[in-house]
C-alpha cells in the first residue's frame, strides 16, 4: 500500500501553512482532505460522514483563529471528535490519513498525547461547551486573552451537560464562542424540540422569532452556505475577539463529496474499512443470526401480543442494528430519544412505571452516561423496565470507547437484577422474563461475541433471583464463567483435566447482581479454589464479590477480568497475555497454589 | 405535643374534599397549609421556603384536574420533592404535618409507598420530565385518557435531564403539561442564560421574543400571580386536555407567609428542627472548627496567594457553609454552576487542563450525576482537579440521600486518587497536596463525622500513591480502618486486647483508590485475620479490593461496611447492628474464626 498523493495538503505542516493559502488553494485543499478521510476510513474505518461535512469550516477556523501563532493560542474544543479529522490532518498529523503505514499512529479522536492542538482526550459526546467552559474561565483567571471555540453538532446538542455547559458558558463574560455544525443529523435522525428549532433557523436563514440560541443570551450568527470557504472565513472574523459568548449556527451537508454517504447520511455517520475497496454500500445482505438479529425478532413478534411493549434507544440505533424497515415496523412503539442516555432511562422508568413495557438498548460505554437515572430514577423505584446492554466486554477499542465499566457501574446499585446470559435460549428467556415481569428493573448483558445455540430449551424462572447454575459438578476447583466468558471456563476445565487430571465443577452464574450463598458454601465441603471470570473490569465487578463472601474461609479465589486502566487500542492478544485470560495462563496460576 | 388544629384542612381527606370548597375557603385553606408546614419543619426539621411557595398552586391543581375522580387519573409529578408539602396534605397525609405523633410516618419526598396520588419516589433533581414523558407515552400506548403534569421549579430546570426531557416531551404529540414553578431561586441563587430569561419573562409578563420553551415547540401560558388561586384555577383550567404540550410558567414567592424565609430566601430552602420553637434565624453564631471551618479559610488564604484557585460548587454552597461571605470575598474566584453536576465536572476538568486550580464541592449523593464526567471529561484526561466529597457514610437519611455510593462509583474509575483523611492534619495535607500537584484527578471524601484534631503534623507525600500507614504494628489481626472509620478501628483494637488479649496492627490506608501491595503481602508472615472497615456500601467497595488481593493466599479477610441497599431513614443503631459496625460485634466475628 503506497501513500496517497494530495495536491495542496502535502505542504501543510501546521496551521500556519493554512494561513499562506489563497481561497482558491483553499479549495484544493478541502478536496484533499476529503481525499485523505475517504483513504483513511477506506484502511481502518471510522466517522465519514460528519468528517467530510466539517473539512471546510475546518479550514477556515485554522485561517481565522490564531492557532499556533500567538502564544496563548486559541483553542479549538471538538465535540465527540466525530469532526476531528480535518483539524488532525491540518495539525501536524496528516500522514495518519494519506499514508496506511502511518494510519495505526494516530486515533480516531481528540487526543492531547498526539498534539498540542487537541486539548483533551474526547469520545463521548456533549461535552465540549462544558470543558471550553473551563479552559475560558482558566483563561480569565490568569488574566489571558484569546479565543477558545467549542465545535459541537452531529447531534451532540441534545444531551443534558452540552445544555448544562451552553446554560452557563452564555453567562461567562468573556469571549466564548460555539460553532454549532447543523448537518441536519444526529447519528441517525435529529430527535426533539431543539432540532425542530434549529430547523426552522435554516428555513428562515436564522431570522424566526423563536431562537434558542438567544434565549441564553447568546449572540447568534446564521451562516446557510456552511461549506463555502469563504463565507465561513467572514462569519469567523466576524466573532474572533469578541467579548461576548457568541453561537455561530453554521449549516453543512453530511458526507459531501461522497455521495452514498450524502444519500444515506445514518449509514454513512461511521464504516467499517472497506468503503471504497470493497465498495460498501447502506443495502448490505441478509445477516446470519445473532443476538442481534433474534432481539429484533422478539421486539416485532412482541409489539404484535402487547401494543405496550416500546423499543427505545439513545441515538445509536445502528449498534443493534435496529434499521428503518425495524422502526418503520414498530411506529409509535419505538423511541429514538436522541443522544440523551438520562432521559432514555428516565422515560423508560416512568414508562414501566405506568404499566408499558419498555426495552432499552444501550452501549456499555454509554449507559454510563446515566448513573443517577439508573439509581434514582429507575432502582429506588423498582420499575420494572428493561435494559439491553450491548458491546460490554475487554476489547482493543479506543479508550474513550471500552466496554469495560458497566458491570460495577450497575451491578453495585440495590434492586436492579444484572443478568449475564451465556447463549441464545438463555437470552432469550432472560429477555421475555423481564419484560413480562413487574418486580424489578432488569439489564441483561448482551453477549458481544460467542452466539452460542445450545440447542436446550431454558426453562428458568428468573424470578428466583441469584440462582446459579451448575454446568459441570466436579471437584476441588470450580470455575465460575460468567456472560460469554462462559466458554472460556469450558476451556479451562478442558484443560485442567488434560494438564493437572482436574474434574473441575463448571458454574454459569447468570446473575451479575447477587451471590448464589447456597451454592458458594456448598463447594466448600469439596473444592480448595474457585476462579471467575468476567469479561470487564475486576474492581468493583462480579469475582469481588465472590471474594469477599469467601473471606472468611479456607476457600482460595482468583479473579480474572481486565485491570483497573482506560487501553487505548491494545491488541487483544497483548490483553488476554496481561490479564491471564487463557485456559494455559490461568491452570498455571492454579497450579502453583493447589 | 398536641396535634396543630386547622379550619377547612381538618377535612381535607382526599383531592376530592378540594373540589368542594368555595374560593374563600380555598383561601382559608392555604392558612393551615402553611401552619401545617411550619409545624412539621419546626419539629423534624425539612424544605420550608419551596413548600410555602406552593401552596396556591397546589390547590389549584387539585381543584382543576381529576386526581382522585377518573379512573384512569391525572398525574402530577413533583420535581425533586422540595415542593410536595402540600400535596401530601391534600392526599390524605395532613397528620403527618399536624401532628406530631404522626410526623415519622411521611417521608418529605414524593413516595408512592405512602400514597396513590404519588407516582414515583423522588428526592434528586431535574428528574420529573423525563419521568413524566414515560408516563405519558405509556398512557398513549395503552389508549387511555388523562392528564400527565410535571412540576418542575426551584432551580431544578439547570439540571441536564430537565433539559433532555423536555426537548423530548415537546415532540410527544399529546398531552404534556409542564408547570414552571418560578420562585426566582434555586436552592441558593440561580445561574445561567436559562434564569436570565426566566427573568425577562416575568419582567414583560411573559411577552418578550426570546422566549425558550417557545423554541422547545412548547405552548406557553405566563401567569404572573403565582400564589393567587383564582388566577392559578383559570390558568389550569386553559390547559386542562390540552393535546400539545405546554409550559404554564408560574411566578411564586419562595418562603411565602414566613417572613424569614421570604427575606433570606438561601437560609429558608430548607431547615433544621427549631426553626420556630428555637428561633432560629439566618444570623447564626460562630461554628467551632470543622471540616467545613478549616477547608474555607484554607481557600480563602490559597486564592490570596494564587489567583488560578476556584471554588466551584452545584448549587448547595450551603452544605460547605460556602455563605454569601464566602463567596463575596471569592469573587471570581467562586462558581456556582447551579444544579448540574455534570457540568461542573467537566467545567473543573477543563479550568485544571488550562492550568487553573478547581476545587469542586459537592455532596455524596450528588456526585453520582456525574459518572460519565468523572470517566471521561475528567480521569481519561488525567485532569489534575480537586474534589471535595462530602457527607459520605452510613446514616439515617431518606433512600434519595443515601451517602453509600461514592466508593464504588469513584474509586473503581482508573486513574482518580481517592483519598480518605482520618484527622485535621491528614485533610490539609491532602488538599494542600491535590491543589498543587499536577498529575492526577484527585477527590477527598471529607469526613461527615468524627472531626479529630491528631496533634501530629502529617508530611506525607501524597504523590507516592497508595502507601498505607501503619498507626500500630501488631500481629494475628490487622485492622484496616478507612477514614472517618478509623475511629472505629482504634476501637476494635482495644476491644481485642481486652477480650482477646491480641495486639492487633491497626492502619490507616488514606488511599480508597488503590492498593498498597507491599504492606498487604508483609501482614502474611504474622497475621491471620485482615479486617476491613469502610463507611459505605461494601459492593464495589474498598474491602472487597483487599478481599481480591489476598484470594490466592490463606489470609482470612472479613469486610465490613453497609449492605447493598436502600433504607428509608433506617435508625443507625439499627444499621450497625445489622452491619455489624460495633467493636463487641466484630470482636465476635473474630473470635469464631481465629
């Protein structure tokens, strides 16, 4: 794979290269970056559409703003970073995008560790205004003077600290300055009055009496021509320096110059590697089974039994791959509330609460988002809703992205049943448990990987709470294999009958949120050590728990889980070697204390 | 203590009673309302001013919707609870204000255990759209026809779900009634854009252009006398049915009929017993030194000698005893975000990236709305702010105030230092420490009780994490005691002298976040018993780390701390019985497995 050739790009270095550029030049410049996105997302995949959208206005901030010239410079706060490649590849770091053997270098996000143009480590969404808040104000208070801008769109708006920080950023002061990039999308559809708002600001060229933005305080610019270089060059000038906090309301097209990503802008939000050389396209095939594909399956046969049964999620429909023929299908019985995971948990707690049914679906990493809801909202009031929990696990994902908190996130919180189910019957069962039942609020930890078929019927009643289940009876070590870490416990006893002629006893907890004592005390009378295994964090999460109730005993216990650390990309093999997490490692460990 | 006699509430048994009375009587009404306020707060203590603020508008909701009549009925729900007083006195609660036998029995939030005519257990803020948005869709999906109205005032518009909620129930296409309870306060002043518009809305009796539910989508009714019934009955009646949704923005007077609490309206929010059988009043006296004494003067002296310091808080200064003193001679140096601890976790990160030097107070209960904050805006960024967790420990509070949660939550995020200061010297050190170091996101837990002056100057260097100090050295039994619970540790080793005649080591472990390995591994050699004390819950908890660590060794480990559980105003007798959180209950526990 050789580097791609860019015109104009090839000379930037740093934002002061920006600045020597005619519009003209300018322009060229914008068709390499998108160059330099497509070739990227091509190799390693990553966010194309708000990228593409952004290369303009990303160009024209660099040219107005004093980025790297004065000294304060000014800052630039990218929100989510689902718009921060073209600040990358004009920051020093461009190679990470032309050439494929730079591509591993650099991260698909904000990162102060790869410039002193990034200012914070940045993947979660809505936070910008509210850090700009802080860098202002910090600013303010060693009596400095310069820009600092907050980038916020794609959605981003509607989550509640972007509200919190835009509440408090309009009574700063000082020079604080929002650019709101208006690509007419969240990650799938804008949801709720706000976008409504903003709708009619384009419509009137931001002139309709009800203004949003004003309604802080804020000073507001409206700028239609959002991919026009050298309107957007007049719009910044206009706002550089001022002493008052300032919206300028800018509008683009997500996924410009690529026209399935333009036409399908939801697909084209994020591909995986293959856009262009594998020609990927928004129809794709017919996906073989899945969690995935069998929890829609479920929703729809549901929703047809019990018009009170309501699919709900917080922007990311695509992760559960609930599509438009799915939303389309359920109608009034679905709600996408935007990116807002509080209200998603509030809404379905007052739904439950009510008598409704609902089903939540949520990232690990994003459920995280709404702690208080998950406690106040939801737990103290035992409502019996529904959560889905996908993409928990350790994997080499960003570190603004693990999946590996969600169990002591929500499993140390009273009341609320954590179920880790190890195949699709359990799943199954677990989910139409929950949703039938009215006694508590349920998460259920969707595998990530391992779609297991175990070919049995569950016939559980999960009712009865913290029950384990006995796989395998056996002797002198039992292994605890929760969620889809389940077949690596069948391994490990695999493997302590082959290496150490251990029949070990194989449990499959199920529930996250308790503790099976019956069972627990009864190994005693025949096991020396009980492992677990939890594919997350140790600290606070399922083996502690197991630990501590052996406290008091002969029982030994080794937990494995991933270590208490935010990894950045770190390849699983590296991983599952740090943290022990193979049937040899592990019949090792057990070895040396049996 | 005789019960309170009232005129026309003595025969208030149910909303029903409400319709039946004529204006005048409504009037006479809102007297013993207000009586039956006082009356309680004055004996249990409670929130005072937002209460009597609401009184007129309560018995207009009473009398204008179908709360008790239809089936199925309106719903109301009450942001927060500071304003649910009088609806309970309305809903068949009244002794529980009048008389005094009967005080214990209500809780002072918004408690479905307690009545039909609440929804929801309620105590933090900003909840109550978001809530009432799931139980208007339920509503919807089942076909059924009523009224769904939220309450929603006293700062508790700031919060982020507030803000999430109502960009979502402004696009719910039915009926949604929001009702702004304008009492122009938070629980200390308001902050932000949001309360400078309210502020316009009143002063042009609710005319002007910017205006921003209006840009929500919201219908908007202004209704300038607040606390007039009749004008308050017209408004209810103009919205009773409405099919949009719509915000009746009301303008109160927070504290109403009690003239201390309508002239210092910060001091009236909430109050301690006395408030009219001791007198008490706004002034106060001198405190004796404290937690709370020590950490202002050390601010105030910090922010002389270094501009960059800032003391932030979300709105509940007075929990610190940041008091109006305070933060005048803060000046800039001071940020009350209002309530949106979201923000003002991010807003610390970005003030410490940019070199300044945040100090956020905020408590227990409180923090846990910032999660996702604390994750990623703050520890994925290794942002060297300070936080200062207060009120943490086992008490006797009411299920929404539990300050159980806070080890689990924060210690289990990796890269935060938690520390746990046992003694005045170990505080000042600590903060001292975490105010001018530059590495890590560093929080406090403050202790709640125990205020121990040791005498002995601490020069630890905090920047070597997670290095337990030794208090005692001893053998069999190690007693690790974690904070304010050290006490309780000092006392368990004598308890063990005398009873058992065992030296046992006692340490003070002042790192919650982390383990001193070391240390753990030479207690092996000479002892058999770790204990672990911790004032919080136990899942996800400190001890359970300890637990973990010694799982591959014959170490016996007993944690001790709460169980995972939400108990209502639970006696702390009754908690360290069951907890086993007394020197002769553990010494027991010791004694069975040495």
């Amino acid at each position: 794979m050789t580097a791609l050739q860019t015109t104009i790009l090839e000379n930037i270095n740093s934002p002061a290269d920006v600045k020597k550029l005619s519009l003209n030049e300018m322009k060229i410049l914008a068709q390499d970056i998108r160059q330099g996105i497509l070739n990227r997302v091509d190799k390693v995949g990553g966010h194309l559409g708000p990228d593409l959208g952004i290369v303009e206005a990303t160009i024209a901030l660099h040219y107005v703003f004093n980025s790297v010239f004065n000294s304060p410079q000014d800052k630039f706060i990218f929100d989510v970073s689902h718009q921060v490649y073209p600040h990358k590849m004009l920051t020093g770091r461009k190679q990470g995008f032309l050439d494929p053997l730079n591509h591993p270098e650099i991260s698909g996000y904000s990162n102060q560790n790869e410039s002193e143009h990034d200012h914070f480590m940045i993947g979660h969404t809505s936070t910008s205004v509210t850090l700009a808040t802080g860098v202002a104000k910090a600013r303010d208070l060693k009596g400095e003077k310069y820009n600092v801008i907050a980038l916020i769109g794609d959605g981003s708006l509607s989550g509640g600290e972007a509200f919190e920080g835009l509440n408090n950023a309009s009574v700063l002061g000082s020079n604080f300055i929002v650019i709101v990039n208006d690509n007419e999308m969240s990650i799938a559809e804008n949801q709720g009055g706000l976008y409504k708002n903003l709708k009619e600001l384009r419509d009137s060229n931001g002139t309709c009496t009800n203004n949003w933005f004003k309604a802080f305080g804020f000073d507001y610019i409206y700028v239609e021509e959002g991919n026009d270089i050298e309107t957007l060059i007049k719009a910044f000038e206009s706002v550089k320096d001022s002493v008052r906090p300032v919206v300028v309301h800018i509008h683009t097209l997500k996924g410009k110059g690529f026209e399935k990503a333009e036409q399908n802008k939801e697909w084209g939000h994020w591909s995986i590697p293959g856009l262009i050389s594998q020609n990927l396209s928004p129809s794709g095939g017919n996906a073989p089974e899945c969690y995935e594909t069998i929890t829609k399956e479920y929703i729809l046969n549901k929703v047809k039994e019990d018009p009170s049964v309501i699919a709900i999620n917080a922007a990311t429909p695509g992760v559960f791959w609930w599509d438009k023929e799915f939303r389309n299908k359920l109608g009034k019985n679905y709600t996408d509330v935007g990116i807002a995971e509080q209200h998603a948990t509030g809404y379905a707690s007052g739904l439950a609460m009510n008598g409704a049914k609902p089903i939540f679906g949520v990232m690990t990493s994003f459920i995280q988002r709404a702690y208080d809801q998950l406690s106040q909202d939801l737990a103290l009031n035992n409502s019996p809703a529904t959560i889905l929990v996908y993409w928990g696990g350790i994997s080499s994902a960003d570190c603004t992205h693990l999946g590996l908190f969600d169990i002591p996130l929500i499993c140390n919180i009273p009341n609320i049943v954590y179920l880790a189910p190890t195949c699709k019957e359990e799943y199954l069962r677990m989910l139409d448990w929950s949703v039938e039942q009215n006694e508590h609020p349920v998460a259920i930890r969707v595998p990530a990987s391992n779609y297991i078929v175990s070919g049995t019927e569950d016939k559980t009643d999960y009712s009865i709470l913290n029950k384990y289940k006995v796989a395998a009876k056996g002797s002198k070590v039992a292994i605890i294999g929760l969620g889809d870490f389940f077949e690596l416990g069948k391994q490990v006893k695999e493997e302590l009958k082959t290496k150490l002629n251990i029949d070990a006893t194989l449990i499959n907890p199920r529930f996250i949120s308790g503790i099976d004592e019956d069972l627990l005390n009864s190994l005693k009378s025949n096991h020396d050590i009980v492992i677990t295994l939890e594919n997350g964090t140790l600290d606070g999460g399922f083996g502690e728990k197991i630990s501590r109730f052996y406290g008091n005993s002969d029982m030994k216990v080794l937990n494995y889980g991933a270590f208490k650390e935010f990894n950045d990309r770190v390849s699983m093999s590296e991983l599952n070697k740090k943290y022990h997490l193979t049937k040899e490692l592990i019949c090792q460990d057990i070895q040396k204390i049996i």
